[in-house]
C-alpha cells in the first residue's frame, strides 16, 4: 500500500475480502471513517462459502497460516480474535501421499519432523531438513520486517542492508535447487518445494524467496477455523462494524473518480457515489487497472498470469481412515507436470491437494456426512 498524501478522513475500500477488511479494520482502529463496498451478498472474496444440502463448503483458500496477522487486525480495534474466531491447529499439518506407496507426514514442531523424516528416510536426510528449517527461518526473519510487513512507496525503499543478506542467502536463485541443497530424498525434496504452487509458481521457476511459504506452513503451522474459512472474514466483518465501519453487500462498482492523481470518489453501477480521501482497491489487478480506473488494457497484456486449476467440492458418506486433513497426492513425473502446465498443455500426471474439512470439523457436513475439497 501506497503512502498517500493530504487528509485522509474518509475511506472507501473496494472489496470486501481479507485484505480489504483487514485494511478497513485497521483504518478504524486509526480513527478513519471507513466504507467498504462489496458486490456480493456477504464478505470475504475469494474466501466465499457454498452451502448445499446441509454441507458448508470453502470455495477459495484452506491452508490458513500466520494466525498473528489475524491477531494484528482484531489487535488495530482493540479487539482479541479468540473472542470472534476459534482457530484449530491442525496436526499433522498435511500428510503426503507418493506414488511408491509411501506416506509422510508433516509436523509444524521441527524435532517432531526431523523425526519423523529421520523413521522414514534416514538420520542424515533428517539432519539436512533441521538446516533447512534454520534457513527458511533466517530468511522469514529478514523478508517479514523489511519487506512483507511494511510499506514500499518505491522500488529504493527495497535498498536496505537486508537485502544484501537476502542475497548473500542465495534467496534470489532459484527455489528448488536451494532446498536441493539441504535436502537429497526426492519425497523431502517435493514436501518443502511444493508450496511455491500457492503462488502460482513452479519450484524451478521461483525464487528461493518464496521459502518462506514452507516456513510459514511446514514450521510455523496450519490452522482452520472453527465453520470453516469463511468463517474468518465474517468474523472480521464483524468486528469492523461494530468499531463503525460501513458495509454495503450487493454493491457493483464502476469506476474510481480521480481528480489528477487523487481519487476523489467511487461511482457504482446505480450512479451512486461515495467521497473519499482516499481509494483502497482489493480486487484483482487486472480488474482495477482496466475497469475501475479505466488504465490502458495494454499494459496488462504484457503481464504473465499464473495458471488456472480445477477445483472439486464433494460431499460423501465415504470416510477414509488413512487420510489427515490436508493430503497431498505427489504424481511421479514432478518436474515434467510444471513444464507442461506452463506450456499451457494439462498435466499427464498432475499433483493433488485432498482437504477433508470434516476431519476436524465435523460440523460442515450432515451427521455421517465427509466433505471433501480437491484441488
């Protein structure tokens, strides 16, 4: 987010999804008069909900991490979050599933986890992952207080003697040989590379940056709310009004109104408008740039989009005793699958996420009922 300059009394965020609601839940807390504007009939964006049939399915994000950014947020308006939201640590945080008919699963305590891998691989493998957990640590530690959690009002403001220690951690070769470097089994290998897909991006393509996914997931540990992850956006919402925030659901916006560079308004599709000092815009960057302030679309032609995928959401009276709550199905050609998709060609052998909701809580199905979400 953008430094701005002049008053900023008056908020309009666009978008009623976690970063819009967690932006609108600290401008509150900051004294600002906040209006949000959401066209769909409840919060949360890409962490909606489909409910049918008695099952409550998540139809975006299930791998929740860093609970202390949730804390942060509710913290900005003097809130506690465990009196809105219970978050269920999830243990083990996923289990994998490799073609050899092995199984492996993953702890968020690191002596837990060198032991597990030391039981099913070896001492030396294990000894590799505990430095591989001392480097995606050193690496969180750097990327959280000088580039993740602060604000970047220009490409200098990356000019820090940290980032010369990211450097010097070789975080911007490549991810995969990086954890190759501590790793030598091809199934450790996968398990603490494959997080670079949350971003839409294949371990061999992205940067060693991006380790700190596995750290954040594999180390720091994975959570799901209580009624599953809409619940947290609800929750947020919430909290936001009652510390006087406005939310209107049902809200298509057309445009932002700009008087040079400054946003001055927000127009929706009904002609209605809604002053501001200052725009906060949480929908998809192309969808901004090219509908809501009108930039030229061929600036976004130039960009390169990650792939799409499938997504399946099932509700079953099939249980399966030997799954966890997160099970990932690793195909056998790893490397061959992220070519391929990258090509722009479906992958032959393509990977799975399995989440099973109901495994922690059951209440997000009928009694005797699983849900199930394939990713």
């Amino acid at each position: 987010m953008f430094t701005v300059q002049g008053p900023t009394e008056k908020v309009v965020v666009v978008g009623a999804g976690l970063a819009g609601l967690s932006t609108a839940m600290r401008l509150a807390g900051a004294g600002r008069e906040v209006v949000v504007l959401e066209r769909e009939d409840r919060p949360g964006g890409r962490a909606g909900r489909l409910e049918m049939g008695g099952y409550s399915f998540d139809t975006g994000p299930t791998v929740l991490t860093m609970p202390d950014l949730i804390e942060d947020a509710f913290a900005a308006l003097g809130e506690d979050y465990r009196d809105w939201l219970d978050l269920l640590p999830l243990d083990p945080a996923y289990r994998a599933f490799y073609p050899d008919g092995s199984t492996m699963d993953v702890f968020a305590d690191p002596e837990r986890m060198a032991t597990e891998i030391e039981q099913q691989i070896g001492v030396d493998e294990a000894a590799g992952y505990l430095r591989f957990v001392d480097y995606v640590g050193q690496m969180y530690k750097l990327e959280i207080r000088e580039f993740i959690d602060r604000n970047l009002d220009s490409p200098l403001d990356l000019l820090t003697p940290n980032l010369a220690r990211l450097v010097a951690l070789g975080g911007f070769g490549r991810l995969q040989r990086k954890v190759d470097m501590f790793l030598k089994d091809p199934r450790t290998r996968r398990l603490f590379s494959f997080q670079a897909m949350y971003a839409g991006l294949s371990p061999y393509k992205a940067l060693a940056l991006y380790s700190v996914i596995s750290y954040m997931d594999s180390v720091a540990g994975v959570y799901l709310p209580r009624g599953g992850m809409h619940a947290l956006p609800q929750a947020m919402a919430d909290a936001a009004m009652k510390h006087g925030v406005t939310i209107h659901y049902g809200v298509t916006v057309d445009s932002v109104e700009t008087v040079g560079d400054t946003a001055t308004a927000v127009i929706t599709t009904d002609g209605e408008r809604f002053p501001a000092d200052a725009v906060v815009l949480n929908p998809d960057l192309p969808v901004a740039h090219r509908d809501l302030l009108g930039l030229d679309a061929r600036r976004l032609e130039r960009l390169d989009y990650s792939p799409s995928c499938w997504l399946l959401l099932a509700g079953s009276s099939a249980h399966y005793s030997k799954i966890a709550h997160h099970n990932i199905h690793f195909g056998r050609e790893w490397r061959r699958s992220f070519d391929e998709v990258l090509g722009g060609h479906l992958m032959t052998d393509p990977s799975f996420l399995v989440t099973n909701p109901t495994h922690t809580d059951p209440s997000l199905a009928p009694p005797g009922k699983q849900s199930y979400y394939v990713l």
